[in-house]
C-alpha cells in the first residue's frame, strides 16, 4: 500500500514550461475534504506552485467537493458559474476548473457536459496525478492561447485504488488547536441513504506505522492535538489485528501530544471495551459524536444502520457511566422515505433523552445509485421542512436547558484561537476556548496563546456558545 507523502518541498522539481502557476484551493463538505485539501496543497507545491488565497489571483481553481446531498451538488454547479462570471467581468484570463472529491468519483466524465467547462476531474483517490495534469494542461494553454481543448477521458483521472493513502503536510498548514489526520478512508456499511460508499469506495486502512509517523511529525511541528478521521473511526481495523482500541493506546503513547479527538464514530462499534479505554485514557478527549439518524426502530431497520434504538440508549448509558465528563453530538435524518408522523415523533424523543450538545439535522435527500433510490421519496418537502425544524426547536430546548445548568461552573481547556466573528458578541479580540469535552467558551480581555491552558468559569451562554472569565492559566 501507498502512502504519499507531501510533506517535504521537492526543491529540485524542474520549473514549468509556462512559469510559476498559482492554484487556488476551495473546499466543500466534511473533515475529510478538508484534509484532502491540505494533502492536494503539499503535493502541489512540491512540485514548486503557488497556492494562493483568492480565486481571482490563480491560474488553476480547484473545487474539493461533496456529493452527500443534492444541495452541496448545486452549490458547486453556481460556484463554477459565479467563477467564470467573475473573470469575464473582470477582463481577467479564464482559469483553469477543476473538479476533485466526491462529485469528481461519482459524475466522472459527465462534469464536462453542459455549460459547466470544466477542465479537469480528479477523483479522492487520485490526487497523486494533479500536478502533472495541470502541467499538461498549463501547457497546452500556453502554446495554443486557449483553454484546453484535450480529449475529455485524458482530463478525467477517478476510479478507487485501495493503494492511495495521502498525507497531510503539518508544515505547510498553519499550526491550529486540532490537526486532522485521516486514518483510514471508505466505508463498507452500506446505509441505503448514503452515497459515501459510492464516491469514497470500500473501506481501507492506513498503516499504524504512518499513522504513528504522521503524528509524530505533526508534534514536532509544534502541534499538541490530533483528531482522527474517518467516515467511522471506530471501524478500523488493520489487517484483522488492530482495532480502534489498539490504535488510540499506540497514539496515546506519542510523547508530547496532549490530546486526541475522533469523528466520526459508528454507534454500532462503540463497544464496552473502546469506551473503557477511551474514558481510562487521559489524552483521549471525552466527546462522542455518534450519529443516531433516528429515534424509530423501523426507519433504523430501513436505513440499515445496524442498531436499534434500545442499543443505542444502552450505549450512551455505558459510556455515561465510564466516560468521564461526556458529552454527545448527533445526526439526524427527517424525513427518509416511510417516516411517519409516530417515527418522527420517536425522534424527537431520542433528542430529549440523550440530552445532545449538538445535533446536525438534514432534511433527507435521495441520491442517485444508492438502494434508498428505489423507496418512493414519499414526505413532502413541505413536510420535511416542518419536521427539521420541529427538530431544531426541541434540540434547542435540550441545548437550552443543559447549558442553562453550566453557568456558574469552572472548567479547563486550552486557547483554540481568537473569536469567530459570529462570536465576538460585542468584544473585539475575544479569544476561544475549547473544553475537552468540546464546548466552546468565549473569554474576552486577556492576550493569550494557542494552545495555552486555562480555567474559565461560565457567565452565560449564546446560542451554541459559552461565555466566561478567565480563572486561572494551568499547568501542560
Ligand atoms: N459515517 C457517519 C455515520 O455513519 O453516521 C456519517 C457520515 S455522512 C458523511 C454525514 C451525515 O450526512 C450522516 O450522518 C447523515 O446524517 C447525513 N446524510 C448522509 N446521506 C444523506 C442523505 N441522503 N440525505 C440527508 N442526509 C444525509
Ligand atoms: Fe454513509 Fe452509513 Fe458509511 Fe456513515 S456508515 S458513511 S452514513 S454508509
């Protein structure tokens, strides 16, 4: 198996044909999107180009897209007619367009129908051909004085290979609170609503070696914390000897990192044994995000999540009791084909009874290709957008109660990073403060460090937000 590293500049790559060309990178959907970027952005510049911040200022734009509902599909079919807009009413060259993710894997060659104009399709686990592509393409442009014309097949690199496992360049990312390191990637669970299995492909492990290595460099670049990603973490498994479990000791052992966080998890793998060592370790951060989808036994059984609800509520109690200071976040799912008003109603409870600090709720989507297509997509829009929001009200009730309860308590985390500007209330320069346990308190006064460790007590709350003073700074 492959693993690519990007992490070292390749000073001596010869120089293009067409000079330095400058990409820019936008990146749509999950983490492991988000990851992926930073793994495109190293194999890029190792081979000497410019990644730049603006759209306008680049030669080539890539789009790192996500295919999980349709509207992140049409998200990406405006942008690319926004960007092409822009250029034409700047007087400023066409740029190269190129499509890379999920909607690469699952459209492949048909992206260049149409009035898109798309130059390149690269596919998740094709990253590895970008740089020589672009070349290639760069410099045709260059002796012809036109955008591409190439044989649409040649611009079109998608297909699985269980050999491609990239790495994400610590360096050439700017040192934050959380580096994400994907550990394997895939799926094999195959819920009839999700189209991941389609565009990310079987379920494939990087190695503990180049995990561990991976890690390691990342905490000699100054990194202190790693959360590790997967469609489900909790289902590695390497070479049937290495289970989830096993890899969370190993990468708790890394000297010098201080904390470790995991998304997404599988409610169905969340076994005794995991959650005994996740509460046992230290370093391992107690925050679960384990997507329910619903609270009704009989859409569960339709979407084939493999759990019901009575094992699901057994799980969250189990990890209450040997998790210290848990907390819970969620998915939700309305509306799949079948739901009833009772199956809704269900979910509304599984809300109240878990008590989630966030829930992410989707009104459901049918994608093509995927076995939930054949169910008749029977609720309404209407009626899925009642039922999301009727979901949002009670988790803000839930939210409401549960953080109603925290004012007045005093806890430990370290400095993420300035305020988000939704999160500045009315104090510029607030810092952020995340808890293990991934609540996010708002400190205003003070000049702090990323990463430094503090003890704040709450004075109230916003939204998903906390506010609070600062107590005291605590020892690494
Ligand atoms: N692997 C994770 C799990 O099993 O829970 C979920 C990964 S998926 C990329 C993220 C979320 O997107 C899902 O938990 C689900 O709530 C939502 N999702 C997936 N397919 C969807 C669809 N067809 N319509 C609406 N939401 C969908
Ligand atoms: Fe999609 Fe289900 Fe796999 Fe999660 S477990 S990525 S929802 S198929």
């Amino acid at each position: 198996m492959a693993t690519f590293q990007t992490d070292l500049p390749d000073f001596t790559a010869p120089k293009k044909s067409t000079g330095m060309a400058s990409i820019y990178i936008e990146t749509y959907g999950c983490q492991m999107n988000v990851y992926d970027s930073q793994a495109i952005n190293g194999l890029l510049k190792r081979k000497g180009y410019e990644i730049v911040d603006h759209d306008l200022e680049a030669d080539v734009v890539l789009l790192n897209t996500c295919s999980i509902r349709d509207l992140a599909e049409h998200k990406i079919a405006s942008r690319v007619g926004d960007l092409r807009h822009r250029r034409t009413q700047t007087n400023l060259p066409q740029p190269l367009i190129g499509i890379c993710g999920c909607m690469a894997e699952r459209m492949g060659t048909d992206l260049h129908k149409g009035k898109r104009k798309i130059d390149l399709v690269v596919g998740v686990d094709n990253y590895d051909t970008l740089p020589g592509l672009i070349e290639e393409l760069l410099a045709k442009q260059h002796m012809t004085g036109r955008r591409t014309t190439a044989d649409k097949k040649a611009r079109t690199v998608v297909g699985h290979r269980t050999d491609a496992h990239y790495v994400a360049p610590p360096a050439l990312y700017p040192i934050n609170n959380s580096h994400l390191v994907t550990i394997h990637k895939g799926c094999d669970y195959k819920c009839t609503y999700c189209i991941v299995p389609l565009t990310r492909g079987p379920q494939s492990e990087k190695s503990p070696e180049a995990i561990i290595a991976e890690i390691t460099n990342i905490v000699a670049s100054g990194g202190q914390e790693v959360t590790l990603l997967g469609q489900n973490v909790t289902a590695y498994n390497w070479q049937q000897g290495m289970d989830f479990a096993a890899l969370v000791e190993e990468v708790a052992g890394i000297e010098g990192l201080q904390r470790i966080r995991f998304l997404t998890g599988h409610p169905k793998d969340m076994h005794p044994h995991l959650m005994d060592t996740i509460g046992r370790l230290d370093k391992v951060c107690p925050w679960l995000h384990v997507p329910v989808q619903s609270g009704s036994d009989r859409v569960l059984r339709r979407m084939k999540r493999l759990y019901n609800c009575a094992e699901y509520l057994e799980m969250i109690d189990y990890a209450r009791r040997v998790i210290p200071d848990v907390t819970f976040s969620t998915d939700f799912i309305v509306g799949f084909p079948g739901e009833s008003e009772s199956d809704f109603q269900d979910t509304l409870e599984m809300a109240r009874k878990v008590k989630y600090d966030q829930a992410f709720s989707f009104k459901y989507s049918e994608r093509p290709g995927v076995p939930a297509e054949k169910l008749a997509d029977d609720v309404p829009d209407e009626e899925k957008k009642r039922r999301l929001a009727a979901l949002i009200a009670v988790q803000d009730e839930v939210w409401h109660d549960l953080a109603t309860e925290s004012v007045g308590a005093v806890w430990s985390g370290v400095i993420e990073g300035r305020a988000r500007h939704q999160e500045q209330e009315s104090a510029e320069g607030a810092w952020r403060l995340r808890t293990a346990n991934n609540r996010k308190v708002i400190l205003t006064g003070g000049d702090y460090e990323i990463g430094q460790p503090l003890e704040a007590e709450i004075t109230g709350f916003k939204n998903t937000t906390f506010m609070g003073t600062v107590r005291n700074s605590i020892g690494n």
